[in-house]
C-alpha cells in the first residue's frame, strides 16, 4: 500500500519545475537526467532537494526533471533514491543538460 501511494504521488509530482530567485535577475533552465552508475537506466521518482526551498522535485520516467534558477546562485542540491548514496552539487556546476548518476548502496 505505502509502495503503491509513494508511486502515485511521484507520477502527480513528474515534470515539475523550481522557480529560485527573486526580481529580474537572470534565470537559467537546466535539464538534469538521474541514471543508475551500474546499469545506465533512468531513475523514476528521484528526490531533488534544493537549499532554501521546501519544494521537492522528482525525475519523469526518462529520469529527467528541468528547474530554472538564478545564474550564479550559490545554492546547493541533493538527490536522492531509496537504495541509492545521496549526490550533492551546486546549482553553479549545472549545464544546460546535466546528467548525474547515482551509486546502489553496499
């Protein structure tokens, strides 16, 4: 049951974006795709956590999420996936198209 909720509130969640930032300042959109290190398959439903905001974004089936923040932001993201090590970055070490892959735990 909790299996089956945790999916259908990921699935209501997908294809969300990140609004950071306040004013007129430059914004950029970034796509980041969340892979398995092993197998290279998409992770659906990975938590992307973002310093100073209560919002949580999830991977789409592609394992894909796009957020739009403020150029030279100095904040930090996390993401996560049950079974998996946490990946930590900078929004600054983000490109257009970033692809993070995330490690199964030992």
């Amino acid at each position: 049951m909790k299996l089956v909720l945790a999916v259908l509130l990921t699935l209501s969640s997908f294809s969300m974006a990140a609004n950071w930032g306040e004013g007129n300042e430059d914004k950029v959109r970034s796509t980041i795709q969340v892979l398995d290190a092993e197998t290279g398959e998409p992770i659906i439903g990975a938590d992307i956590h973002i310093d100073g905001l209560d919002e949580v974004l999830y991977t789409d089936p592609d394992g894909i999420v796009e957020l739009d923040y403020v150029q030279n932001s100095k904040s930090v993201f996390r993401i996560s996936y049950v079974s998996y090590e946490d990946e930590t970055a900078s929004l600054n070490d983000l490109s257009s198209t970033t692809v993070i892959t995330l490690r199964g735990r030992q």
